[in-house]
C-alpha cells in the first residue's frame, strides 16, 4: 500500500515491502469462511450470557450453590490462559488445523456439560469448553486480520462485534426461555448445531497452500506452555476469589499471588531460554505492540464496570427487573459496532493512535459524568451513557486490533492477537477483583453508621435484600439504596482510572504513526522459515519503518488452484 495520504498511519508503509494476506478472487469465494468466523465467535460470544441466565435451575437440580460461581470463573480461566499458546500453534502450523482443534473442544466439552451429574463435573466440562473457547477468539480474530487486506478489515471486524452485540441481547433470552420452558441442558445442547455447521464451512471452505516446507521441524515449546498456564491459573484463581472464597489478606491469597509470582520468574526464565518461545520477548520490545497490550489491558479493566455493576445499580437503585436492567447495559452493545464499522473513516484520516486517543478521552470523560447521575434518577440516563460509551469504546479497540494486526505479517500475526486478547482478559480479571474491593470496601463504610442494625455487610447481599420490598423499613431501604449508588459510582471513578492508564499508554509508548507493513502481491515476497523472521528492532521513525520480510501468505476462501 502506498502512502496517500501523509497524515495517515493506515496508509503508509514505506522500507522494504513485506507479504500481506493477497485478494480473494471473488468476494463471493470469501463468505462461506465469514459465516464460519461469525459461527465461531458466537458460540463462545453467547456462552456467558447464556448459561448465567439458567443459574437457579441449574444450582436447583445439581447443587452445589457455594461454588456456582466456578462455572464462570473456570471457564474465563481456560480461556485466558491459552491465548497465547493457541497463537503461537496458529503462527507455527496454521490457522485452520488450531480453530477445527478448538470447535471440536468446545462441542466435546458442551456434550460433557450437557451430561453433568453434579456441579463438580459441570465445572469441569465448563474447562473443557474454555480450552476450545480459547481457540476459538484468538484464533477468529486472527484469520480475520488474514482475509481481508487492511482498508478492508473494518468490515469483518464489525461484522464480529455485530456478533457479540446479538448475542448480548439474545442470550439472556435464548438461556431463559430454555431453562423455563425445556431444561438447562440444552443451553449447551444448542451449540452443537451451530457449531457443527461452522466447523463444516470451515473444513470445506478453509483453504490455506502449503508454505515453503521447513528446513528444521519445527518446535513447540511445551514447557514454556505449561508455565503459562499454571502461573495464569494461580494469578487469575487468586484475583477471582480473594475476598470471595477467603479474605484478601489470609493464607490462601497470600499464598496463591507468591506461587504466581515464583512461577512468573520461572516463565520468564523458560522464554528467554526456549528456541520459539509461546510468549516472544519482541511482543514486549517493539512499542506498537506493547503500548497497544497495555491500552487493551486497562480497557478489559474498566470495562468491569459497566459489564458487572451496572445491573446491580440498575435493579438495586432504578428498581428495574433483571431483564429492564439488561438492556440498560444492552444498549452499549448496539453503539458499538456502528462505531467501530465507522471507525476507518476516522482512522484513515488521522491514524490509528490518535482515533484510540480520541475514542478513549470520550470514554472518560463519559465514565466521569456516572457520578453526577441524579439519585435515584431515569433509567434513561444510564443507558444514554451506556450509548456513548459504546461509541467511545469502538472508536478505540478497533483501530487498535486493526492497528496491531497490521504491523506484523502472516508468520507472527497470530502471536500478536493471542497477546493483546490476552491482555484484555487479564484486565478484566483484575478489574472483578479491584473493583469488587473498592465496591465491598464503599458499602462497609457507609453501612458502619446504617440507621438500623442487621443489614448484610457486602454489595451482594445488600443487593439480595433489595429485591425483597418488605424485608426493611422504607428509610432502610432508601439507605440502602443511596449505599449502592455511591459504591457503583466509586467503581465509576475507578474505571474512569482506567481509561486515563490507557491514555498513558497510548500517549507515552505508542508511534505516532504505527509501522504498518505495505501490502504487496504474495507472490513477490521474500520467504524465511515457517517460524517467522527474527524480532527486529522497532523503527525510531514509524513513517519510514524497515519491517523485517515474511512467508508468503495463504489465501483464504477459495480452494487451491482456482
């Protein structure tokens, strides 16, 4: 891609041209594999949504209501902490062979679901479907970036929030219609279908050629894999249940947050060892990409705070129902993609990093303005935030992805998008547990001088107390009520935090232009080992870059030959 348009780091590319992923032939050839991509992410997109909704029938027919929550919890840690080692097989062996792997493994582990006979095996087969569920959001993202050449990656990255948006709303829906008029079981039994069919198109429509055939056989390193794994099991197990399961301060969070911390060192000790590490030190040494894993990080932070305690404010101090209040929250997810299917425009003009800077000073200053809601106010006003922090949002993270994404080519693209998706999830992990602290830590406070004795002592059980009217006295309750409200509007504040730790990222680390790759035929680049060249040095002027040469690329949707 040339550069015409000087102000933009979308459209410059400069140094030596590098392989980017050729045109399909037809866009027509292209469809079948979209309509598998939006398959994919919608069965780990509508899995969340889904089964929370079925929670009672669940916990009624196995048990098992103290640990409950572990059938979330488990299933965002399997997610997590494969990302990075499904990217690193993506890079290494493709894209096609690792997405068949995860929907196979999510469909096994929905069948297992399914067959449960009490909530320790539930749990269980909930980590087998985020082992699949992993695969599968990495590994969509990636050979979304892959498809499409970059003035065009808007589309199917909007098409993908599209996804997530629906299945925002008909999740909740799709879960409680099951769970009350069938069984709780087919909220796992209706993702074989759906997922039978993606992974149809995806064996007779995903075609990648074979690249040049390696010198060496290549290697996985295993013993890297396993060290992130069980030191992202301990980190995410310590920040899910400290102040849950055990106070933040007992044995075993002290404990948990020492052994991840030993295993951290030894991880990195194992990476900087390992011939092809899972996570490559160059994902951290060029700025584009770190600044970019650290904006998305403290993105997944504030986003707990919309996602978790919205609904909480709005049935504790609206008085909405759980479905009123759901689509309080919903509406972010309409304003989202049209934002982020516009975002091109924006980003085409005055680059990627500035359209994120843009994009995230709106969210704070929107995340700002929560506090000054009036008590106890219209449920219109949240939700008309909500509605512009969904704007603010798309008009941040899809440049980013689409930014990122292009700055590496074919052989390390896969590694680049397991490592911010991965950031993100690892925000959003710490932002449950911070926020939940500065939440609980709120409504102790305000609940040491209560008018009245006996009221519960944490935002979920002042929160149970509220959906029973008689329970309490009318100014009881009206304290109650202001209680949460100054707790969620803390949480706010905090989230706010967030959003100017992305800004900082951005403003400090990031390119002024990123050092996007130029987009040449495939047929006319250079071709190193199926590995990946070596990490370069990351240009000190991003409009002149000198990026390092990749394999030819595969085209995708179409079969060989044709």
């Amino acid at each position: 891609m040339s550069g015409t348009d000087g102000r933009s780091d979308a459209n410059t590319g400069g140094g030596k041209a590098a392989a980017a992923p050729p045109a399909v032939t037809t866009p027509r050839g292209r469809r079948p594999v979209v309509a598998a991509l939006m398959l994919g992410m919608a069965l780990a997109a509508i899995d969340g949504t889904i089964v929370s909704t079925a929670v009672p029938q669940i916990v009624g027919d196995l048990g098992g209501f103290t640990v409950f929550s572990w059938l979330f919890s488990g299933y965002l840690l399997a997610v997590t902490v494969t990302l990075p080692l499904y990217g690193k097989l993506s890079d290494t062996f493709g894209r096609k062979p690792v997405l068949i792997a995860g929907i196979i493994l999510f469909l096994v582990g929905s069948v297992l679901c399914a067959a449960a006979w009490n909530m320790a095996a539930l749990i269980a087969f909930r980590i087998v479907q985020g082992l699949g569920g992993g695969a599968l959001q990495g590994t969509v993202q990636t050979i979304a970036a892959d498809l499409y050449p970059l003035r065009e990656r808007p589309r199917i990255q909007a098409k993908l929030s599209t996804v997530w948006a629906t299945s925002a709303v008909a999740g909740p829906v799709v879960g409680g219609l099951l769970a009350g008029y069938a069984d709780w079981r087919w909220i796992f039994l209706i993702n074989l279908p759906v997922g039978a069919i993606a992974l149809w198109l995806v064996v007779r429509h995903l075609h990648e050629p074979s690249r040049p055939r390696p010198t060496t056989r290549p290697k996985v390193d295993w013993a890297g894999a396993l060290a992130v794994f069980a030191t992202g099991t301990l980190l995410l197990t310590a920040l899910v249940q400290g102040g849950v399961a055990w106070p933040w301060l007992s044995a075993p969070s002290l404990g948990l947050f020492g052994a991840s911390a030993v295993l951290a060192a030894l991880t990195v000790v194992i990476e900087r060892r390992a011939a092809e590490p899972i996570i490559p030190g160059w994902v951290w040494r060029r700025r584009t990409i770190a600044s970019v894993n650290l904006a998305l990080g403290a993105m997944g932070l504030l986003m707990v705070a919309p996602t978790v305690f919205l609904p909480t404010y709005a049935q504790s101090v609206l008085g909405l129902g759980p479905i009123a209040a759901g689509f309080v929250l919903s509406v972010m997810t309409l304003s989202w993609p049209v934002s982020a299917a516009l975002s091109d425009r924006v980003y085409n003009r005055i680059g990627f990093r500035l359209t994120a800077i843009v994009g995230m000073s709106a969210a704070l200053l929107i995340l700002l303005a929560f506090p000054f809601l009036p008590y106890p106010g219209e449920p219109w006003h949240p939700a008309l935030l909500m509605l512009l922090l969904g704007a603010a949002l798309g008009l941040f993270q899809l440049p980013l992805i689409v930014g990122v994404q292009s700055t590496v080519g074919w052989a390390e693209r896969g590694t680049t998008t397991a490592s911010v998706l991965f950031c993100r999830q690892v925000g959003q992990s710490v932002g449950a547990a911070l926020f939940g602290a500065v939440a609980n830590g709120v409504m102790a406070a305000r609940l040491l001088d209560a008018p009245v004795t006996g009221l519960p002592d944490d935002l979920d059980a002042v929160a149970r107390t509220l959906e029973d009217p008689g329970a309490l006295s009318a100014a009881a309750t009206d304290y109650l009520r202001r209680a949460v409200d100054a707790a969620v509007d803390y949480v706010y504040i905090g989230a706010a935090g967030a959003a100017a730790l992305a800004l900082l990222a951005l403003i400090t680390l990031a390119p002024r232009r990123f050092p996007v790759i130029a987009e040449t035929p495939a047929a006319t680049a250079e071709t190193t080992g199926p590995t990946g060249p070596t990490d370069p040095t990351e240009p000190t002027e991003p409009t002149e870059p000198t990026e390092p040469t990749e394999p030819t690329e595969p085209t995708y949707g179409t079969a060989p030959g044709r």
